[in-house]
C-alpha cells in the first residue's frame, strides 16, 4: 500500500540551504563553458566562485549558474537543501558533479522545509522542478526528510554514479517529467518511514532506470518501499539491468497503472532477490488499465512470494475492475522463490509465459490463480518443481543451473532447456548480452560452448 501523490507543496520561496555539488567528469570546459566551484571548507558566498575563491554553498552556485556552465563541488559535508529551477537546453546542458573526483555529501540532518501542519512535503533534499538538460553526476544524500533526489515537470535531466541513503521517501523519485535517465546510483534505506518507493517514476514518459544498485529499504515504512515502480499514466518506461535486493515487506520491480492508463513498459535484464514480497509483479491497484508490459531475461531468486506476478490486489475504496492487457513473460530464469510465476488477476488478458524457468519454488512453478486460462499463453516452459499447469510444449526436467546455491544460473551443457525454446518473441540477445539462435534456450541465459565463449578456441 502506497501514499499516491495528490497535492504538489512546491514553494518556490523556500529558503534552501545550499548544498555544495561536486564535477570532475565534466570539467572538460567547452569552448565558451564557465566552471562554477563551491567549496563548504574554504569558501565563502560573497566570492566570484572561481577554482581560487569557491563559494560555499551549491544553493548559491545554483542561483547564479546558466546554461553551458559546470558547478563543481570540492570534498565536504554541505548541510543544506539544493533547490533548482534553471532550463538549459540541449546544445548548453548543466553539469553538477564532485571537483577531481572529491567526496561531496549533502546532509539534511535537521532540514525540514514543509509546514507544520503538513504529514505529506513531497519534494526533496536535491530537488529539480521545472528543470531541462541538467546532469547530477557523483553526490552522496543521506537522511533526507522527505526525498532524496526528487524532479517534477522537468525534461532531459539525467541522475547518474549517485547514491542515496536513509531517505524518509524516494531515493529517487520522478513526477510528471519526460526522458529522464536514472543511471549507476546506489539508493540504500529509502522509504524510511514515509511512502512511495525508493526509485518512483510517476506520471511521467520515455524515461530509462538502468544499471542502479537498490537495497534495504526502510523497516518501519508502511506506506511503500518497493525497489522500482513505474506508475500512475507513466509510459514508455526501461528499467533494466538493475541489482535490487533485500527488501524488507515489498517488491522488488513493479508496473502499477494505479487509477491512471499506464502503458508500454519493458522490464529485462535485472537480477531481483531476497525481497519480502514477489520479485517482479504487474498490477492495476486503482481500475487504470495496465498495458503493452515486456519482462524478459530478468534472473529472480529467494523472493518470498511469486518470482514474477499479475496481480489482482486493489488499495482503492470501491474499485472492482484491475484491468491488465497485453503482458509477455519471456526468457526469464526463476529460482527458489514462494511461487515461480503466478496469474492471480480475474481481469488480465493477453498474457504470454514462454521459454521461462521456474525451478525449485517454495510453492507451486505456475500459478493460474484467478486469471482465466483461455486468456494465458503458456509455452515452452521449463519446470523444475511442482506446477499446477505446465502449458504446451512444457519441459519438466531439472534446469540444469551451473551452481543455483551461489546464483550462478548460466546453463551445464546437459541442461534441457537448451534449443528447447520458442523463437517467437524471444530477446534477441540474452542477459549477458549474447546473440540467441534461431532455436533459442529457455531461460535467461543462451549456453554457450566455452570453446567459444570468449570468441576463440580454447
């Protein structure tokens, strides 16, 4: 159960602490491109921001940078809360980032900047509205109030090799913006208390999350606290080769319409584990349809509940219809978790599972829960466990894993999911980014003779 977003609290008067940022990725200095440096040891804000006599506060270096300029951030603990609004453009885009490599932290111990009154601020500790072709590369946020890299209605701004932790909401959260790239950041105790989920994307379009670390979400959050959701009318959505661990109550990867047309959503090549609910699960919590969803070669073990489900669960009073359309289960492996894949909504339709494998659950390998059967393609399965419905084509064997104990699911060359796969639909490459065959493995995985593995003979 989650807290959605209603109400935007947005003060543009608030008088944010500035928090120092630092750049050394992209202090290359383009022709024409002015640097901006804030140093919290020896800076002062009544300085010009040279490299000489830095700033102090990243607030003051983002109140006066424009776009093509760099703000780079010397090594500290800068206790204030950074507040942008700047539109740069894609020939002048904005970088953000530590000076030579430095250890820049933004710290909200004590930084509150939402009334009284209010149990909900939305907003965050490095928050972005109305912001375009901005970079943040390289910055730590620790024990932010609300969250802890936060953007609304802004395009073209990219989150990258940043990490967040003890976030009382979102590590990272997204609303109401256009592509924007959430790559390589490390998002550790979100959700702390507050709602949401530690990465959100919201109501928002053509936005990629790739390559981030997402673990330990908050013990005492009630509210949310899944690993990665796209929600509420977001579409043409990427998430992908994401690590998403140890979740304490949630899930781990998760697709949720809420009440709003949510659609075209691809979901491949993350490892999800050890989390207290499903790994990856599909939903329509308020009656909004859930549309066009692509999950394939993700590896999901040691979840408590399904490996991958379509859920029918609702959090809104009075909703009765979870419609889900067009969902296709490829080329994943799944592994010891409660369920392997469960279909447990009445209203979905449309819905591939093929050339998965769902070994050694806890439970049952398929689920045909509530979801009609005649609305489910089930095909070329490998089961390696029990099963309520094996599909056609089925392989019911063992999967053949080189070492499931230390999650190693590659393939022993006397696996039977090898060539025992579907072409149709099929990735064209698998999670290691291999070209599949015309006759493809099941799985996450194509085997590959070692002979040629590295491309020349051993």
């Amino acid at each position: 159960m989650k807290i959605k977003r209603r109400t935007f609290l947005k003060n543009a008067c608030l008088s944010a602490i500035g928090l120092p940022l630092s750049l050394s990725a992209y202090a290359r200095n383009k022709q024409g491109t002015t640097n901006l440096y804030v140093s919290i040891i020896d800076g002062n804000d009544n300085n010009p921001g040279t490299l000489t006599q830095p700033f102090k506060t990243i607030q003051k270096a983002v109140n006066i940078v424009q776009a093509g300029q760099n703000i780079l951030i010397k090594s500290g603990v800068y206790n204030e809360r950074i507040v942008l609004n700047i539109a740069a453009t894609q020939q002048l885009p904005i970088n953000i980032a530590p000076f030579a490599n430095d250890v820049v932290i933004i710290d909200g111990t004590g930084i509150t900047w939402f009334p009284a009154s209010s149990t909900t601020p939305f907003n965050g500790l490095f928050d972005l509205f109305n912001c375009a072709y901005i970079t943040v590369s390289g910055l730590t946020i620790i024990h932010s109030t609300y969250a802890g890299f936060f953007m609304e209605d802004c395009t073209n701004i990219t989150i990258q090799n940043c990490q967040t932790d003890d976030t009382v909401s979102s590590g990272i959260g997204v609303w109401t913006s256009r592509n924007i790239t959430i790559n390589n950041n490390r998002v550790h105790l979100a959700c702390n208390g507050g709602g949401e989920e530690c990465i959100t994307i919201a109501t928002s379009s053509f936005c990629e999350v790739k390559n981030n670390e997402v673990l330990n979400n908050g013990s005492n959050g009630i509210l949310g606290g899944e690993g990665i959701d796209a929600k509420q009318g977001s579409h043409h959505i990427m998430i992908h080769h994401n690590h998403i661990h140890h979740l304490n109550s949630r899930l781990g990867i998760y697709a949720d319409a809420y009440d709003t047309f949510t659609h075209d959503i691809e979901i491949f090549n993350n490892r999800v584990h050890d989390c207290s609910e499903s790994g990856i699960a599909v939903a329509s919590e308020g009656g909004g349809l859930l549309q066009n969803v692509k999950i394939y070669n993700n590896i999901v073990y040691n979840n408590l509940y399904g490996g991958i489900e379509i859920g029918g669960w609702t959090t809104v009073a009075g909703t009765t219809v979870t419609p889900i359309d067009n969902v296709t289960i490829i080329n994943n492996s799944l592994h010891n978790n409660g369920d392997g894949i469960n279909f447990d909504n009445v209203h979905a339709q449309n819905i591939v599972a093929r050339n998965n494998i769902c070994s050694q659950s806890n439970g049952l390998e398929l689920v045909v829960g509530a979801t009609p059967l005649a609305q489910i393609t089930i095909e070329n399965n490998l089961i390696d466990g029990n099963t309520q419905q094996t599909g056609s084509s089925a392989v019911v064997a063992s999967a053949g894993f080189v070492d499931a104990l230390n999650q190693d699911f590659h393939l022993q060359s006397s696996s039977s999911a090898i060539n025992a796969g579907l072409f149709n639909l099929a990735p064209v490459k698998d999670y290691d980014g291999n070209i599949r065959d015309a006759q493809p493995d099941i799985g996450a995985f194509e085997f590959l003779d070692v002979i040629f593995k590295h491309g020349f003979e051993i």
